[in-house]
C-alpha cells in the first residue's frame, strides 16, 4: 500500500527524514521549512527554496553544487507551495545520487526532464509528498472515521460555504495535513483505489 512502489533504500530515507523531522521538533501539519533543514542535515546537501513570479503555477528542483535550489511559483497557495517542495524532496530522494558527484546526478533509470517529465516518475514524488504530510495511521484513522465532524462545522457549511458535505469533509482533512484537496484525493486512490474515494462520496450523500 504506501511506498510499495519504491525501492527500500528511498523508502529508509524517507522514513529516516521524519525521524529527524520530529526530533527537530516538527509535527503537523509539515512545517516545510523545518522539513528543508532536515533533508539537507540527513543528505548532508546544501538546500535552497527559492519563490519567483511565474505565469505556470509550478514548481521545478535544480541540482546545484553540493545539493540542491527548489524554485516556487508565488501564484501558488501556501498549502501548493508546500505540497510542490514535498514533491521536489521526493525528486530528492528517489530520483537523485547525491553522494558520489560534485553537482548531484538524476540515476540512469530514473531521468527525467522539465520539458518531458517522466508520468510515472511524478506520480512516485507525489505518493512520496503525500507519505510526508500525512502519516500512513493518522490518514487511515481520519477516513475511517469520516463522518464525525462537529456541528459546529456542519453549521457552517450549510450557512455558509454551501459545499457538499463531502467536499466540505475532504476540506476538513485537507487542511489538517496542509495538503492541497486535489491532491489528497489523488492520494487516496493510489493508497485504496478508486473504489475508497467513491464509497467516501456515497458515504456523504
């Protein structure tokens, strides 16, 4: 189920950030900053989060010397901007050698490009930043139980926002995590299958 695609020296890796993550005194949702210093004291590379004005609401990692510039878009959202760094890590870590070169390499049978991205390799980096921003035990108690929400949130979604209730309790989890709703709702169904997420919207009907 989560991370089964990976290989185990990734999944280790990853597993070994958010040990250190919460050792530096992290929690939820993902403080990214404190994520981004993490990975660069367990790689032992040099970092850079860098935010410019694109027209492209997008995110891309350049290796650099002795690690790494990951470059933002500012017309994304906050919760996008940290979910595009969680993906750029997962680029890190599964899809770099940053141990034996000057200016990290992408492995042989892991390249990708800017232009071409690499379909499979995307969706791996977004498995890998969604593992990050929400625990494998906390996702699954969260949807199992799905329709506890408090009344005064129920209130507010029918004085207010008139969503569904089912968009309006993925908002719920979404926010909890800092994750953006399109995202987690991708999450779900490469974690459950597309069967979870069709019996959470009839669940809300």
């Amino acid at each position: 189920m989560f991370l089964e695609n990976i290989d185990f020296e990734t999944r280790q890796q990853i597993e070994n950030l958010l040990i250190l993550y919460n050792k530096n005194g992290g929690g939820l949702p993902v403080n990214v900053e404190l994520l981004i210093k993490s990975l660069s004291e367990l790689i032992y590379c040099r970092i850079e989060l860098v935010e410019i004005l694109k027209e492209s609401k997008a995110a891309c990692l350049l290796p650099i010397e002795y690690g790494f510039r990951i470059y933002i878009s500012e017309k994304d959202t906050n919760i996008e901007k940290h979910f595009s760094v969680g993906h750029e890590i997962g680029h890190i870590l599964y899809s770099f050698d940053y141990d034996s070169y000057l200016i990290p390499q992408q492995k042989p049978k892991e390249q990708s490009t800017i232009i071409f991205p690499n379909k499979r390799i995307e969706q791996i980096c977004d498995e890998i930043a969604g593992y990050i921003f929400c625990p494998s035990d906390m996702l699954m108690d969260f949807l199992e139980h799905f329709g506890e929400i408090p009344y005064q949130y129920q209130l507010e979604l029918f004085t207010e926002k008139q969503e569904s209730l089912f968009a309006y309790r993925m908002n719920f989890v979404a926010k909890k995590f800092g994750i953006p709703l399109t995202k987690l709702c991708q999450y779900i169904v490469s974690q459950f299958g597309k069967e979870k997420l069709l019996s959470l919207i009839n669940f809300s009907q």
